[in-house]
C-alpha cells in the first residue's frame, strides 16, 4: 500500500509535524530522507529493510559510498544527500559550540567532540584552540593511526596554536575500540603536550576520549 494511502497521523511526514521528529522510529525518519521507495516496497518499507540490513541506522549512516551506492534503493544522489545531512548536523553543532564558554559548556563540547570523532575506524587526534575566554577560535584534526608518543608530535600542536593565537586548547581523540577508557598512551602524550604548551603560556584544559557511547574526560579524572 503506498503511504498516501495510509491514515494521516501514521504517515511519517505529517507524525514528525504533529509530534515532533522525536516520536519517530529510525525507520520513519529515514523514510523521509529517501522520499520514494523502489518498485514493490514503499519509503517506509525500504527504510526498514535498510536498517535491519546494515544492523541499524548508525551503520547505514557509516557505509563507505560504495557500499552504500551498491544497495539496492540507494545510489550517488542519496549518497550525497545523506553527506550533506550529517555535515550539516556537524556545523550547527560547532555554530552552537562557537558561541559559548567550551570550558562552562562541557555537554556541548562532548557532543561536538563525539559527532566529529566517534565514527572513525581508526584513530585520529583533534584540538579545540580557544582563545583567552576559553571561546572556540578552531577546531583541527592533527593526526591519524595509533595515538602513541610516536605519532603526535607536541612541537606541531605548539606551531598550530601558537599560529592561531591560542591561550588554551582542549584535546581530543577517539577509541575505534569504544571503549573511552584512557590508556597508559593517552596520559603520557597529555603531559608531554600540556608541558610543551606550558612553555609558551598555553593551558591545556582537557583531553576528551570519545568511545561508542561515552565521552571521557581526563580533567575530571584529575588526570590535567
């Protein structure tokens, strides 16, 4: 049965206009991103078989192009769609983020943080230079592999916030594993950056892991 068929109030687009976009099911939202369904099997019906096929709607979203041009219903206008949608996400998140305290701000700074970072497969580390009032002057993604002394170098860390004028900075990498969990690596490579920071008068206010489902903070731990 095609969706205009159905009664008003269970078709998606008119549910999220009465409820709100909350009300909605994974499926349902994503139905209205596609539009159209495929010969057979409606918006509401393809967006189902797609979430059950990726195991979800996160993984969906992670899909390679690819993978995801390569499923039957998707293709490179979707795909495209889709990359515009989460970019989107991504820059009002930093819009928001840009226009507070990140040091009184720190729920807004996680969710940042994590949108950026959390759906890497491998490592990849990321500052927030701030400037004297602890306002968000950049956010740079430095360097990629294992987060280790031997792959993030505190003297190119040093450069980027001395270039942008910095007096602090929030540090930040994720966990492809999930777990947010600081390891040995990570609160070493913290005291060689806030040391070599120091050096120039810059504070280095956190270092923030992102895991699948948490944010770790390292200044909570006392680790800073």
């Amino acid at each position: 049965m095609a969706i205009s068929d159905w009664p008003e109030a269970e078709r998606p687009r008119e549910k999220l206009l009465s409820l709100g976009p909350q009300a909605l099911s994974d499926a349902e939202l994503l139905a209205i991103f596609l539009r159209t369904g495929i010969a057979g099997c409606n918006a509401v019906e393809l967006a189902r078989r797609l979430v059950h096929e990726y195991g979800g709607l996160r993984k969906l979203l992670q899909a390679d192009r690819k993978t995801f041009c390569t499923t039957k219903g998707l293709g490179n206008a979707k795909y495209a769609q889709l990359q515009a949608v989460l970019e989107l996400a991504r820059r009002h998140l930093a819009e928001n983020l840009m226009r507070s305290d990140a040091l009184k701000n720190p729920a807004e700074t996680r969710r940042y943080l994590t949108a950026r970072l959390r759906d890497y497969p491998y490592e990849v580390f990321a500052c927030l230079f701030l400037d004297s009032r602890h306002r968000v002057i950049s956010y740079e993604e430095l360097f990629r592999g294992t987060i280790d002394g031997a792959s993030v170098h505190p003297r190119e860390v040093v450069r980027r916030a001395l270039q942008h004028n910095a007096a602090a900075v929030i540090l930040a990498h994720n966990h492809p594993s999930g777990v947010a969990e600081p390891s040995d690596a990570d609160r070493r490579i913290t005291v060689r950056l806030k040391d070599a920071l120091a050096l120039v008068d810059i504070r280095v206010l956190d270092h923030v892991i992102i895991g699948d489902q948490l944010a770790t903070s390292l200044a909570e731990r006392g680790l800073i």
